[in-house]
C-alpha cells in the first residue's frame, strides 16, 4: 500500500515542479532585478519548487533512489502539456518520441 501512495505522490510531485517551472517562466519576463522580487510568479514557483523536494523525500523514504530519480522524468510530460495548453508551444514529433521514450522507461523502472 505505501508503494502506492508513493507512486501517486510522484505523479503529484511531478505536476508540481512542471507548474513550478511555468511560473518561473512568467516571473523571467521580468526586465529588472526589483521587478523580479516584487513578481508573484517567483514566490509562486519557489514554493512549488519547495513542496515538491519535500514530497521527494518523503517518497525517497520508502521508494530506491535508483526508481524515484528515474520516475521524477515524468515532469516533462506534464511541462510538455502545460506548455502546449497554456503557453501554445508546439508539439513536434520529437517531442512526442520523447514522451514514448520517458514513458517507456518509467514503466521499465518500475516492474520489479
């Protein structure tokens, strides 16, 4: 059962650092140092950033590092969607063998 938990905490943990990584995104836009500190978006992504190591560890307490490293990929599937639906970036067919192949992996990892 704590396999479990841990398997569905990573898929979250993911989600957040790619939610993460699209607020920093916003908070780049910024053209001066003050403008940066005072942006929400920094604030925003760095808590994402924190919660999401801190559910790392928790998961690297029951979980190999050598299956939960591996699995921590999958936060660039959610970064591919995020980026296409909110940022209207394009999905090539590379990004796309990408996603196969991170894919393939993690469920690789993951079969005992």
């Amino acid at each position: 059962m704590i396999k479990i938990i841990c398997y569905i905490t990573i898929i979250i943990m993911t989600i957040f650092g790619a939610f993460a990584g699209l607020f920093l995104k916003r908070a780049s836009s910024s053209k001066k140092l003050k403008e940066l500190i005072l942006n929400i978006n920094l604030y925003i992504g760095g808590i994402l950033y924190i919660i999401s190591a801190l559910m790392n560890i928790y998961v690297l307490k029951y979980l190999d590092y050598s299956i939960t490293l591996p699995l921590t990929s999958i936060t660039y599937i959610w970064t591919m969607i995020i980026s296409y639906i909110i940022l209207k970036e394009k999905i090539t067919y590379k990004k796309i063998f990408g996603i196969i192949c991170i894919c393939s992996g993690a469920i690789l990892i993951t079969i005992n």
